[in-house]
C-alpha cells in the first residue's frame, strides 16, 4: 500500500484549488477515452492532472474538484488518492527526487547514491530541505535496472547516476527553479 | 548473430514515428489479416506458434484467447499490461520507447482475432514519457486510418486508448490492473469469474503482455509455423530480456529461446560476462522468482548445460531450479550479500502488498522485520527457521500470487544460502558494516545436489 503517513487531511488553511481552462479540456479529453456511463476510469489521469496544477500535491480542495468532473464521491477519489504511490498527499519540494531502493538497483550501488543525496541536501528520505526545494524520496523499481543508480523527478528519468553528476544536476535545478511535473509534455 | 523479430528495427532512423515504421514493413500484419484471413485464421496461426505469454507466467497465448467468451452483443476488450514493475524488468519500455508503432500494429491485428472493437493500454505511471510516445503513435495510427471505423474497407472498427496508472506494482496482475482501469483501488479480484468471462466493465476481456501483443505482428507476417522454429520444445520464438546486475553490459537483449546461460551471461552479444569479480547468484526473471547460486545457474542438478527457457531454467523445480518469468535478469557478484538482497526484496514485497489478504499483509512485514534484523547483526538462529515457517504460510494462501512471489525469494534463499544467513548470527560485529563482503567476501559451502 502507499505510505499515506502524512496525509492532509484537513482543508484549513491550505489554498483552494481550481482546474485551469486549459485543465479541463484535458480532462474532457481524458474521459472521452471510456464508455459514456464509464467515466470513472478517467479518476486516475485526471488525478495527475489536478496534482500538477496543485503544486504537486493533492490536497482535499483538489480531490473535491476531480469528484466534481468526474460526478463521483469525494470519498471515491480519497479511497484512490491514498492507495497510489505518485499521489503526494502532502506538498513536496519544487523538486521532487524519487530514487530507485529495489533491489536491482542496490546491487548496481543505489545506498551510496541514496547515502550521497543525503548528505549534500542535509535531509533524510521522506524528508524536504528547509527552502523547500528538494524533497527525497525512495521509491521501487522504476523499470530502469540496467542504468542504475537512477532517480527520477517530474517526467525525466536522470539514469547511470555517479555523486559527480548527482551533484551537478542538483545544482541545474536548483538554477532553473521551476517545479517538473509528471506530466510534463 | 541471432534472429530479431521485434527489435531488428530498433536503430533505424525515424522508426518511432508511422512513416518511419511503415518504411520497415510496419502495418503488414493488418493487412494480411484484414484483407486475407478470418479472426479464426489469426488465432490459428498464434495457437500454432506456441507464443507463450511474456508477462512472467508463460501461460499458451493462444489458448487464453480461445477462451475468451462471446455472448451476443456484449462487447470484448484487449487490455496490453504495461504496468512493467516487476524488479529487474525492463523490456517493454525499451520496446514501447522505440517501437511504439509494433505495439499498436499487434493490437489491431490480435483485436481482429479476438473480435474487440476497443482495446486499452494500461502503462505504470512512472512511465509519462513513454505514455506521451504512445499517444502521439495513436494519434497518427488514427490519422492514417489504422484505427476507426472500417479499417482497410474490411468492416472491422478498432480504437486504442491508453491509460496511465499511479504507481502499484501490484496493478500488473491483471484483476488489480482491471480494478485500476476501472478508477479504484488495485486490490486483485477473487477468481473465478477469470477475465476471458467477466473482466473490464464485466465484459469479456483478454490481459496480454506488451511483448506478447508484438510478438503477434511476426507471427501473422510469417506464419505461426516459421515462428515455431526457433526455441526448443514449448519454449517457441524470440524473448526479450533485460538485463542489470553486476555484468559488464547491462540492457535489453533479444534472445532465441534455447541458449546457453552460460553463452548468455558471459557472450559479448549479450550481458559480457561479469563485473570484475566472481559471479554468485544470479535472478533469471525478476524477483518474484527462485534466486540460484552461480553453480545451478550454469547447469541443471543433472549436470546438463542450464539453456535460457522456460523448461530449462525450472529444471529441478524449486529445489534445484527457478524460473523463466518475465526476463528480468540480474546477477550478483562476490561482494553482494544474499542477505541484504532478501531483506530489500522482502522490503518491496510489503510495501506492494494491496492489503487484501491477511498472510500476505501481515507475512510480508513481519519477514521484512526479522530480515531486517539479521542484517543488521541482530538476528537469532531461530529467526532462520520462523522465516522459513512465515514464507510457507503465505504461499498458496492468498487471492493473487503476490503473495507467492514474496514466499518464493526468501524461501530460496534460506534454501541455498542457510549457511550464510549464520554467518549474520554468528559475526554480529561483522555484519554491520553494509559492504561486509566487499573486502572478504563470504564463501559458501556448496551443497552436493542430488543427481
Ligand atoms: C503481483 C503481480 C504482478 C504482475 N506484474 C505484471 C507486469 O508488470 N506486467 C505483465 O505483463 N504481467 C504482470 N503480471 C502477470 C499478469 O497478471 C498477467 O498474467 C499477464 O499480464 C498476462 O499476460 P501474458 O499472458 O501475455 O503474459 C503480474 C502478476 C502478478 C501476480
Ligand atoms: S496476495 Fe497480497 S497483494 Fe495479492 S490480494 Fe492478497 S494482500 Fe493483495
Ligand atoms: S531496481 Fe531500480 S529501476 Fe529497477
């Protein structure tokens, strides 16, 4: 099961939500791909989609506003929200640094990268620096064995890792500043 | 050089895209099944073929569609699980990445077999990008008239839709994976009804693998027959298989059924032998199956030359063997501790567990604790044996085989490395180092295996 352990639960004090134009057109588009009374199907797509415009996270606001598109349950789209892994039910850094634990990648040295990310952000896993940059998190295999160690953030996935270039793309985002998304085109 | 049926265009400039794809005899399959042959025809030559399913369980893919049931007017769906997270996995991304098209085309042609006017990708949603590819390829599959209505003026409809899921292993075993289609949670479906009877939406539906779907498009193009004649016995065709580990060329190769392991591990056309040091297990398909020391990798418990099939490489079943599965290869050196190994595979394990069923819920966790703990110098020779009591309470007693999959790497492991699990009890001190066996790495007693 997904670790849910931080969720959000409560809606003080956390920004209201609203899918954008742009948004909703894509969430149209999603919908159309299931039959006419099957629209629920659509629930996880649109799930990313809301989180991308959230700030990477889903907070209650943004999983009332997937309810009301998809004219289902809030509790339906709680139940879901908490059962996946990509869905943050708390916010995340701008960057989000998903490294690979299992097991393949640990033969291939995934503690030493995890060990060396640590360090040089001063964080731990499940943990986001105090800037709010980088948030490091372990994940499971993601379908990347052969170029390990790897980590992914937003879409990219950043393969056959060494602390040198561990370090130089931390210090690329840290220039760009801007917050990548899964579904980034 | 081996024969290559899905990946010999791999290289070729602009084969992501439909004119690159069509320029290399891209779509042929569709036509030669629209224009000359009945949906019976097609499953015909897959029936002939002995194509065997690629997703890891190696069940007849002919068979399986045969059973796919037709009550009038209920529609069928084809669902392609593309949910590839089984660790060491990572041949349909390589596929789907660069060939996206071979994956649309053995849909269109599989769908006219079974009589599914829709059919749906399911791809992990680690895979964004890869699901950005595929529906650009629909898109211009769509444009160009491969998809819709009346396709090539044979009457026959088809749509292809892809889905993106949300990270859960557990969503690649085909219930969990149509409960996720579906907008819930992943939790595996109680069978009977199988999905060939009541699958998406309740309606007839066949789950096939990625690289089963392409594998139609050879197979229609050159008859089930000529497919037949590569591999050995039921191990037929080609198999893609991706390999990592500690070897000097990680990647996706593909292999004609009936090879050497030994030609496999240690050719410079495939993983180039292993990394610097001595070879000391080896996975041969994704970590849901039997780890085998290096001595049973290369050869059966009989002394015969261990090949890359799916007979092969069980030789001896669990005792002795392990399993073809889905062709996730990773091999260990040396320096590798099997101990750490299982704790982090045991690690995956309750985390992907949905929660469903108790033994695995519960089983999962627990073994992860007292692994954990051995690792780490703390272990009790007694908690040697209470894993291997856990692991057996789980195996066969639950809904989905993931709970299986857990059993089985622990349960091998205890099997063919006991004696270096002692080791952890015994040099507590050790063991706490986490590259303990990097300087003096452990050597095992090597079992007599019974010929
Ligand atoms: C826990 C678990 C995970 C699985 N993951 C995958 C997967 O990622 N991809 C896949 O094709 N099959 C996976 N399978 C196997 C599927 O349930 C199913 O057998 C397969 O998709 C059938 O296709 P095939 O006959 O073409 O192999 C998994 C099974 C289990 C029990
Ligand atoms: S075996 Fe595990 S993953 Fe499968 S249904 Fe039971 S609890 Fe869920
Ligand atoms: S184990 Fe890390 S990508 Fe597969």
């Amino acid at each position: 099961m997904a670790s849910t352990i931080k969720a959000i639960t409560t809606t003080e004090g956390v920004a209201p939500f609203r899918f954008s134009e742009a948004g909703l057109a894509e969430c149209r588009r999603l919908i159309a791909r299931y039959p006419a009374e099957q629209s629920k199907s659509a629930l996880l797509p649109i799930l990313h989609v809301a989180q991308s415009e959230n700030d990477g996270w889903l907070s209650v606001h943004a999983m009332d506003a997937v309810a009301e598109v998809l004219g289902i349950q809030r509790i339906e789209v709680f139940e879901v929200a908490s059962f996946y892994s990509m869905y943050n039910l708390h916010p995340v850094g701008t960057y989000h640094l998903e490294v690979c634990r299992t097991t393949p990648c640990m033969i291939r040295g995934a503690d030493d990268l995890i060990a060396h990310l640590e360090k040089r952000l001063g964080i731990h896993v499940g943990e986001t620096t105090k800037d709010g940059m980088f948030t490091l998190k372990g994940v499971e295999c993601l379908g990347s064995c052969g170029t390990a160690p790897m980590l992914q953030c937003g879409a990219k996935y950043h393969e056959n890792l060494t602390p040198e270039k561990a370090d130089s793309l931390i210090e690329q985002l840290r220039a760009e500043n801007k917050r990548q998304n899964y579904t980034d085109q | 050089m081996a024969r290559k049926l899905l990946l010999e265009h791999d290289n070729k400039p602009g084969i992501q895209g439909l004119e690159g794809y069509r320029a290399n005899g891209g779509y042929r399959s569709v036509e030669k099944a629209l224009r000359t042959m009945s949906p019976e025809a097609v499953l015909e030559e897959v029936k002939k073929s002995g194509l065997r399913g690629r997703g890891g369980a190696g069940f007849p893919t002919g068979l399986k569609w045969s059973f796919m049931a037709k009550p009038p007017g209920v529609p069928r769906y084809l669902v392609v699980n593309a949910d590839e997270s089984e660790p060491g996995t990572f041949k349909d991304r390589y596929l789907m990445e660069r060939i996206p098209h071979i994956l649309i085309e053995g849909m269109i042609t599989s769908s006219f077999a079974l009589g599914a006017n829709v059919s749906y990708i399911y791809i992990r949603g680690e895979y964004f990008y890869i699901y950005r590819i595929l529906e650009r390829a629909i898109e211009e599959a769509r444009a160009a008239g491969w998809l819709g209505k009346n396709i090539l003026g044979s009457g026959f409809d088809h749509d292809v839709h892809v889905q993106v899921g949300a990270g859960a292993y557990i969503c690649g075993e085909e219930t969990a994976l149509l409960e996720s289609l579906e907008g819930k949670r992943g939790n595996p479906r109680i069978k009977p009804p199988f999905p060939a009877v009541k699958g998406l939406y309740g309606c007839p539906t066949v789950v096939n693998n990625v690289e089963t779907i392409a594998a139609v498009v050879p197979i229609v193009n050159d008859g089930g027959e000529e497919y037949a004649k590569i591999g050995i016995g039921k191990s037929t065709g080609t198999k893609l298989i991706s390999a990592g580990g500690n070897i000097n060329k990680p990647g996706v190769y593909e292999i004609d059924l009936g090879i050497t392991c030994e030609e496999f591990l240690n050719s410079d056309e495939w993983c180039g032998g292993v990394q610097g040091r001595a070879l000391k297990a080896v996975v041969p398909g994704g970590s849901s199956v039997p780890i085998i020391p290096a001595e049973l990798y290369f050869k059966t418990a009989a002394g015969e030359a261990r090949l890359m099939t799916y007979e092969s490489l069980s030789d001896g079943g669990f005792a002795t063997g392990s399993m073809l599965g889905s062709g996730g290869f990773y091999a260990y050196n040396d320096a590798q501790c099997i101990v750490r190994s299982t704790w982090n595979h045991t690690r995956f394990y309750a985390h992907e567990s949905c929660g469903q069923c108790s033994p695995c819920r519960e089983g999962t966790g627990w073994m992860e604790k007292v692994l954990h703990r051995i690792e780490n110098g703390e272990g009790r020779l007694e908690d040697i044996d209470l894993l291997w009591d856990i692991q057996r309470k789980i195996e066969g007693n639950t809904i989905c085989p993931l709970g299986d999959a857990a059993a089985w790497p622990v349960a091998s492991a205890i099997r063919h490395f006991r004696d270096e699990f002692e080791y952890h009890v015994y040099h507590p001190q050790k063991v706490k180092d986490p590259k303990h066996f990097e300087k003096t790495p452990f050597v095992r007693k090597p079992k007599t295996v019974a010929a």
